[in-house]
C-alpha cells in the first residue's frame, strides 16, 4: 500500500528518488573516504574494488582470520567472508574503520 501511494504521487515519487540518490552518494562517498584514509595511513593494499563496487554492502577481501581480529580487537563485526555494511559507516566512524583495516592488513 504504501508504494501505491508514492509511485501514484508525482511529488512524493520525486522525492523518494531524491532521497533515494542521496543515499546512495552518501555510501559512495563513505566509500571513497574509507579508501583515502586507508592510503593516508600507508595502506599499500589495492583498495580500489571498494569504490568499484555498489550497494549497502561491499566485500572487502579481507580474510576469515583478519574478521576474527576486527572482531575480537577492534569491535568491528561484519560477515566472515568480508562483507561489511557500507551502510553503517560515516563520516564520524569511517576513520576508525580505515584504522582498523590497515591494522589487520599490514
């Protein structure tokens, strides 16, 4: 019902696309962030698939042992195979998820 509603109002389907590209920039934008930090601590791991990639997740390529130690050192959970939620990063958290990152990829 209430996609009906939206879909079938001109104004409220404008502005569902609105918020829906704002959304989706935000993550592009956290992507391409969590990549900057990553090479300004010194990261010399090729990152790059993580600004290739789109959606509200992105695999990381990080291993089932670096998850383990985000997890248990650094409190950071996401999938065992890498997946993390783009979704749940921001601009006040994505430097200490680059940290973590470097930390268990040196």
């Amino acid at each position: 019902r209430v996609v009906n509603e939206v879909i079938k109002d001109d104004a409220l389907l404008q502005m569902w696309h609105q918020e829906l590209k704002g959304m989706a920039d935000r993550m592009n934008g956290v992507r391409t962030d969590l990549v900057a930090e990553l090479k300004g601590l010194g990261s010399t791991k090729d990152w790059s698939h993580l600004t290739k990639q789109i959606g509200m997740m992105a695999y990381t390529g990080l291993s089932k042992d670096q998850v383990d130690t985000l997890k248990s050192k650094h409190h950071l959970y996401m999938t065992a195979d890498g997946r993390a939620a783009v979704s749940g990063m921001n601009s006040t958290n994505v430097k200490t998820v680059a940290a973590a990152f470097h930390a268990v990829t040196q």
